[in-house]
C-alpha cells in the first residue's frame, strides 16, 4: 500500500472510531481509545448484533456502501482495521 492510501487509511478509522462512539453509545470510550486492530465484537468492543445493523446503516449514510452478503459482513465487520479497509477499497469516489 503506497503512502497516499495508508494516510487515507488512517483517516477513514479516525472517522469510523468517531462514528461508532457517537452513533452507538460506547459511553465510556474516546475514539483515540479503539486500537486499530480492535476487535469489533465479542471480547473487542463488545458490539451486538444491534450494533451491526448501525453499523450497515453508518457504512451507507457515510460512505455510500451496501453490506448485503452477512458472511462478508462477518469478515467486513471483524476489526475496526478491516471495516476501514473495507471502505477505503470500496467506497464511491
């Protein structure tokens, strides 16, 4: 991944990590607390499947990206690094 994409990259899971605290009350958690390998469920951030249909909603208000295939979203939706690269590579431009 060249420089440009990586600072892109970056700027994408500052976004996201603001996202997610705002739109799904992590009421204890700053977005500069979620490590970029995070992982989103279970022992990670300890996101529901609630929070998954948010997250769908977010990906298209903000990105204007579909998540239809839920076995893609589960690999999608792992870690706050692979929903970052999953909008970095598909998002419209």
């Amino acid at each position: 991944m060249d420089e440009h994409n990586e600072q892109e990259l970056a700027e994408i899971r500052k976004v996201l990590k603001e996202l997610l605290v705002t739109n799904l009350n992590l009421e204890d958690i700053e977005p500069e607390q979620i490590k970029d390998d995070e992982i989103l469920f279970g022992q990670g951030l300890g996101l529901d499947s609630l929070d998954a249909v948010e997250i769908v909603v977010l990906l298209q208000r903000n990105f204007g990206l579909e998540v239809k295939d839920m076995k893609e979203g589960k690999k999608i939706f792992y870690s706050l690094d692979t929903l970052a690269r999953y909008v970095l590579e598909n998002r419209k431009q």
